[in-house]
C-alpha cells in the first residue's frame, strides 16, 4: 500500500433530499479519491450525514416525527444518491450512529482536560439555518428591518446556559498556521476571508445547548447537548478510528498527514477556524487542506425551495446519464469559483466533448479495427513510425502522465479536463489528417500503423479519465482488452499494448459509449 491519503466530504444535513450541491461536492471528492487511488495512495474517502442540531429537531417537529425517524429516511436517500453517482467512498458516517457519540465525547474530554471549557451564560444572536452564532456587527438587515444572517438567514436572539470554547485562546495559533501553511486554505479567496476574520479578533464560542436535546449529551453535564458543529466537524475522526483505533488514526489522521476537507464556501468558517482550535485543544494532528468549492447555480440563480428551482440529481442523471453529469460539472464548473447548470449546458457539453470528440474517436477507430482487421490489434512495422505518429504519441502522453494527473492532485479538475480534452481534439486532428479509410486500398501497411497509434492513444486517454467518467472509461477499456492492473497513470504508457499484440488479442465489435442526447423542445423556458 502507497503512502495514506485521507479526504472527505462535508456531511449533509438530511433535513430534506439531496440537491444537485450536494452530488457536486460528492462528485468531485470522488474524483480526488479514484485519482489519488490510481497513483497507488492508500486512501480513506469519508462522506455522510449530521443529524444533530436544531435544524433536525424542528424539520423532524414539522413533520410530527422523531429527529432519528427523520433522519433515518433522508440518509438513505444521500446513501442512495452517492450509490447512483458512483460515489467510491470507504465510510459512509452517520452522526448518529454510538461509535460517533463516542469520538465526540472523547474530543470534548481532552478539550475540557486541557482547560478550554468553561460554563457561562450565552446570549446572542443564532441562525437556525446555518446553525450558527454571529456577532451584533456581522448582521444585516431584510426588507422588513428584520436581522439577517451574512448568508442572508434569519436570526434569533438566545439566551441559556452553555458551556464555552475558549476560541479567544487560539487567534495567535490560527494565525501562525495559516502564516506557516500557505495552503491550508484554498482557494486564495477563501484564505482572505478567514484571514481577515480572525485577525479581527475571535471570541469564545458557545459549544453546548440546553433547550433541546437531540445530540451528543455533554460528558457530566446533563440537560446539555453538544452545538451541532462541535460533534459534526468530530465525524472526521470518528471514521479515522479516534480515540480507540491507534493504529488507524496512525494511518489516517496523524501528525502530517495528508488530509483534504472539500466543503462548501458557506462553511469555511468552521473548517479553518473552529475545526483547527480544537483539534490543539485536544491536542490531536491537523488536516494539511481545506477546500471550500464554489456554488452551484441554477441558470445563474440561486436555488430556493420557494423559487422550486432546485434540481434533484438523481433525475438528471437518469436523464444525461452519470457520467454525462459527473463530466459536466467538473469541466464546466472552475473548482473553487461558483457555476451555473441548465439542462442545455448538460446536454451541450456531452454532446460535444463525450459523443463527437471522444465517443465519436473510440467508436470509429475501434470499429475500423474491428470490420477491416477483424480484431486484430495493428502493428507499426520496424522503422515506420513517422513524425506525426511521434507527436502525436509525445503529446498525448504528455497529457495524460502528466498534465492530468497534477491537475488533479491540485485539485482542480477542469484544468485536468481541458488538458484531456486537448489530447482528444490532437487525435481527432490525426485521424483526419492520416485518413486511414483512404489508406485501407493505397496502403494498408501505413493504414495499421495508424490505428496502431490511435489505439494506444485512446488507451491512455480513457485511462487518464477514469477519475471523471469511471464507469464509461472502464467500459471502454473492457472493451479494449486494457486490464485493470494497467489503468494506473505510472503504467498509462504501457508495455500493456505491447502485451495485448503479443498475447493476439481481438477486438469485438465496439458499442458505443456515449448516445448523442436530445433536449424536448419546450426545455429552458
Ligand atoms: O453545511 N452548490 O450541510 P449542508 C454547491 N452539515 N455546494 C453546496 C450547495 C450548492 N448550491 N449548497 C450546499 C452542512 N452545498 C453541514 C456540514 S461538515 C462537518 C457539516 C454544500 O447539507 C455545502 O457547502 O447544508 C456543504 O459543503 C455541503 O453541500 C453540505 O451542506
């Protein structure tokens, strides 16, 4: 096993279905995760659901059903979507689950061991929504002269008994770790905002409730639960096997290790502020990243249940298909900036880049192969490769062992994806150029050394992609006879296409990969 690579996911409040934001997040995460498995890391991708806090309760009220009814039903649609959307995570966490509770109680113990809790007298302002305490001057105001969250939620005043986090201890610290660790957050945006909030000053937090009592109950303090995010920003530990499994939190969450959060913008604040000064508090190793992605927006607008604007991405991956969908917002969408969806994007995009450019390159080269060859895998002839035939294989090697895969390990898929795409485009550009159909009577030696090229090419380009469109390229590479041994990027150069001329093997047919969608003519008014 190569070296471990932890990353995970924001876990999502299942008080309602997931929306297409979520399979974003999902997607792109996974995508990290099958990159970083395809170079041989040993990794732990974690996502799921936080159940606790008041959001619950009161959706679980609405609906007159207990919080764990609730949360039972919704989870097994994020499971769902996640399984649908070809999600290769290693844990799916609930917030609710014992284990959970445990780790929770655990990092509170070692909090309040090394002095950073105290019990006081909370009053302020708090948002249900964003399940968040702000300060007097962060808030704006509505249309009506109503206080509003900086994310624009309404807030309540509060006031109760609640044990503190002495946060106001940890501005120093914050502030050196982001000093000493350039990357810690990303994008540089993202870095700005923390940056300048807490150089503004941090005061102690409000870490338990006492007026509900759907979470994580406060180790000897009865009537009080822990704040929502407190137990929600520990499941990242639960599942790396804190505080019983040495040997996994050894593994996955040690001193230097590799560890990426992708989140949303909207919860930055949590990951780079909170989540750190805990984790010295307790006195347990940091994650190396936080990514806070940008949002998704429908047609440009955001997406509201009372505009019903929110898309369920399940239907539009029944619609375009998963990988047509996961292809789409990695490649449309910068990571980090925010981006817009519409159906006719979707369908622009597939048609585009996966059905004319890349589809439409695999299927006729393969099913030339299959009809004139009869299968069989062509040959350069010593001493006949050309230039063409040598740029052509420099430069979509170059993109795919290279250009993809750092891409990727920066986490920024569209730049992987452009990469790739260009690889494709130059094979294109090829095939016209050598005409092989035209070679097949005036010269069919140069004719197989043609498709000999082409066919590697297209080997490395689908193995390249497999992070993106995992189940089309794979099925391409069945098709191709590529073993799964060899869809790694240190073996995307071969010898497997030596292998399988060696080994004789045949080319069936080919089916193709990619159906040209069509929009109903009424959509997108
Ligand atoms: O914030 N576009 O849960 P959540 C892109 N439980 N991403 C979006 C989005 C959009 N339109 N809307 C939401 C929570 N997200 C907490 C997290 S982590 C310890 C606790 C992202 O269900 C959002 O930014 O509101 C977050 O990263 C994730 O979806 C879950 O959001």
């Amino acid at each position: 096993m190569g070296k471990p690579y932890t990353i995970t996911t924001a876990i999502s409040y299942p008080n309602g279905r997931p929306h297409i934001g979520h399979a974003y997040e999902a997607i792109a995460t996974d995508a990290f995760a099958r990159f970083q498995r395809m170079m041989g890391r040993d990794v732990f991708f974690q996502t799921g659901t936080d159940e606790h806090g008041l959001k619950m309760a009161q959706a679980a009220r609405g609906r007159g059903v207990e919080p764990i009814v609730l949360a039972d039903e919704m989870s097994s649609y994020f499971k769902d979507m996640d399984d649908r959307l070809n999600i290769s995570y290693d844990r799916f966490i609930r917030t609710s689950e014992a284990e959970h509770h445990r780790a929770s109680q655990a990092i509170w113990q070692a909090m309040a061991d090394n002095g950073d809790l105290y019990l006081d007298r909370y009053e302020g302002w708090y948002s249900i929504r964003d399940e968040a305490f702000y300060d007097e001057k962060e808030l704006t105001e509505g249309e009506k002269g109503e206080k509003l969250s900086p994310q624009g939620t309404p807030v309540e005043w509060n006031v109760e008994e609640s044990w503190f986090f002495r946060l106001s201890r940890y501005q120093e610290p914050l502030l050196r770790l982001y000093a000493e660790n350039p990357d810690f957050i990303q994008p540089e945006s993202r870095r700005n905002e923390v940056l300048r909030f807490v150089e503004g000053g941090l005061s102690d937090l409000s870490v338990s409730r006492t007026s509900f009592d759907w979470g994580v109950k406060v180790p000897g303090s009865d009537g009080h639960v822990m704040y929502v995010w407190v137990d929600a920003l520990t499941n990242y530990l639960t599942g790396c096997g804190y505080p019983d499994d040495g040997e996994r939190m050894a593994r996955y969450w040690a001193e230097g290790g590799d560890i990426t959060h992708i989140i949303g913008k909207d919860i930055v604040r949590f990951h780079a502020i909170y989540w750190p000064a805990f984790l010295m508090s307790a006195k347990l190793p940091l994650p190396r990243r936080v990514f806070g992605h940008g949002f998704l927006l429908n047609r440009g607008e955001k997406m509201s249940k009372s505009l019903g604007n929110v898309a369920d991405p399940l239907e539009l991956a029944e619609r375009f298909g998963v990988d047509q969908l996961r292809y789409f917002l990695l490649s449309e969408v910068t990571f980090g900036n925010d981006g817009s969806y519409s159906p006719e994007a979707i369908v622009m995009k597939a048609n585009s880049d996966l059905a004319n450019s890349f589809g439409n390159l695999a299927q006729r080269t393969l099913s030339f192969i299959a009809k004139n060859l009869h299968g069989a895998m062509p040959k350069i002839a010593d001493g006949a490769e050309t230039e063409e035939d040598k740029a052509l294989r420099d430069e979509v090697l170059a993109a795919c062992a290279r250009a993809v895969p750092d891409a990727l390990d920066a986490l920024a898929p569209s730049v992987a994806i452009e990469a790739w795409l260009r690889a494709v485009f130059a094979c294109n550009a090829y095939i016209d150029a050598q005409a092989p159909w035209a070679l097949r009577k005036t010269d069919p030696v140069r004719m197989e050394s043609v498709l000999a090229v082409l066919y590697e090419a297209i080997g490395m380009l689908a193995i390249a992609i497999r992070p993106v469109i995992p189940a089309s390229a794979d099925a391409l590479l069945d098709q191709m006879g590529i073993g799964g041994d060899d869809r790694t990027y240190d073996r995307i150069a071969g010898p497997w296409y030596k292998q399988l001329q060696e080994g004789g093997f045949t080319l069936s047919t080919p089916r193709p990969l990619f159906p040209r969608l069509d929009l109903p003519a009424d959509e997108g008014e």
